[in-house]
C-alpha cells in the first residue's frame, strides 16, 4: 500500500510540473534571458515556441516579413530613416538571398550561460543562394589596402567562407609588373646576408613560398677565409646570377688567362668550375674542355 502511495505523489508532482511547464514556461524552462528587441515577449513564450516543438520560422515571420528584413522594423518603418536619425548604424539585409526560412541556423534570442554557449550561432554561408554567395560584396565591404585594389580576381579564390583568415593567396593573381616589387606587400628581411642585397627576391625565391629558396652558395662555392666577403664584391650592378673573381688578389684578366693559358687550360671563364673552395680544386668539366689541366699542364 505505501508503495502505491508512493508511485501516487510522485506522478502528481510530474502532473503539477509539467502544468507550470506550460502556464509559466519563462520561469520553469526559459534558457535565459531574451534579446533586449525581445524583452516584451519574455512572459509569452509561445508567440515563438510549438509546445514540445520548440521555436520555428513560422512564428519569426508572423513579425519579421522576409521581404522587410533588414529594410524596415516590424512595424514598417525604414530602417533606413532610423539609422540616420542616429539611432541604429545601417547594416546590408542579405535575408531576401537565402535559399530557406530557417531563423534558428544563425539565430537564438536566449542568450543562455555566459560560460557554455554564445547567445548567437555563426553565420553559414551555405544558406546562401550561389550566387550571392559568389559576390561577396554584396554585403561585405571591399578591403581598401594596397594588395586586394590591385586585384581582379573574386575573393574566393583566395578565401574561404569559413574564416577571412588563413586565406590561400596565389602570387598569379597580381599584375605582372608587381610579381617583381615585392616590397609593396612584405617587409624587406633585415638579416646580415640580406641586408647588403638590393636585387630581384626572385634570383632565389619563388612566389609560392619563402622557403626553400635555392640559394646554397656552398654548393657552388665555399665561403671561407678570404672569400667570406661581401655579395658585392663578386656580384656586381645587384645581379647575383653571374659573379667575377676580377679585383681581388691577382685576379685580373690578363692574369688569369696567362696563368691558365700556360698550363694548357682553354676554357677558364667560369672559375668555380675548377676552383670550390680557397683550399682546394678539382677536376671538372672547364679543364677537360681545355684540353688539358693543372697536372698535365705542369707535365708538359
């Protein structure tokens, strides 16, 4: 018998709170407060929520008309005529270019715990007809620096909808004649070996990334001892795809070809053919076309 008691009181209170559920919905179930534009709605939950259905569109567009959103307030006043009396900034209405009526994807006027969720939802592009989505200023306004006025491309080439940032810049898109002023986007690299080049970046990055760049001067020469020295003392008039070993020592025309001539050398117009390093030498190809080398030179 007590245990039917039981069972009695406790589906009784279930009935009593499920009753207050709906006579009182704002104080028994509301998330949290409303939107200040919502506030005289906060005691009538039903003018947006179906019971057990929770909030729809339909009930949003008994007040918000589709066509007026963004345009005028619910009762018919140009925000326009607002805005310029100071009350409200203008805003571009896009809710006329979306492919459905579906208020609560970006919107929820609860503003609920300030520490587990955020009172509205992100905006996702994709409710968007294509192409609106393709223009996207039609309600974003065009960046106004160096680099995006000099473009003429849309911006989903280099961005996503998701996020502005990171965005996938293509170097392609810019004029040719900017390809070559890379200085009018990037910082001039302040290091010790860039510092004293004036030159294209070009001669040894590529647009696509900073890094790798084929600069590797090991691999064609050493720098060491003597030859540790400034790119301009080989690399003249900022062009550092061709070099002379000339000015130094007793490097001078004349000198080299009579050195290289009397050991039977033909071809020493490119030294670092033979010559790697301040210590040392090889074999290569600019001897072998000489018909001879430092070796047989001295043998003959």
């Amino acid at each position: 018998m007590k245990g039917r008691w039981l069972w009695i009181v406790i589906v009784a209170n279930l009935l009593v709170l499920a009753a207050l559920a709906f006579v009182y919905p704002h104080l028994m179930v509301s998330p949290g407060p409303l939107v200040p534009e919502h506030a005289a709605l906060a005691t009538d939950c039903f003018a947006c929520h179906t019971p057990l259905r929770g909030a729809g569109a339909d009930r949003c567009v008994v007040c918000h008309a589709l066509p007026d959103i963004g345009l005028r307030t619910t009762k018919g006043v140009s925000i326009k005529a607002v805005s310029a009396a100071g009350a409200t900034p203008l805003k571009t209405s896009f809710h006329q270019e979306l492919t459905e009526q579906n208020c609560m994807a970006c919107h929820s006027d609860h503003a609920g715990p300030k520490l587990t969720q955020r009172s509205r939802k992100p905006f996702s592009h994709a409710l968007l007809r294509v192409e609106t989505r393709d223009h996207c200023e039609s309600c974003h306004a065009a960046p106004r620096n160096d680099m995006h006025q000099k473009l003429s491309i849309g911006c989903a080439q280099c961005h996503k909808a998701d996020a502005w940032k990171p965005a996938s810049f293509d170097h392609a898109a810019l004029p040719a004649a900017e390809l070559a002023r890379c200085e009018t986007c990037h910082k001039a690299p302040t290091d010790t070996l860039h510092r004293q080049i004036k030159g294209d970046c070009g001669q040894c990055h590529t647009p696509k990334a900073w890094k790798p760049a084929t600069f590797e001067h090991h691999k064609l020469f050493v720098l060491d001892k003597d030859h540790n020295a400034s790119c301009v003392t080989c690399h003249t008039a900022d062009d550092y795809s061709k070099y002379t070993c000339y000015g130094c020592h007793e490097h001078t025309p004349a000198n080299v070809r009579g050195k290289h001539i009397e050991e039977g050398i033909q071809n020493f117009e490119n030294c670092v053919e033979c010559h790697r390093s301040a210590d040392g030498e090889r074999e290569g190809k600019g001897s072998r076309e000489g018909g001879g080398d430092r070796k047989r030179g001295k043998r003959d």
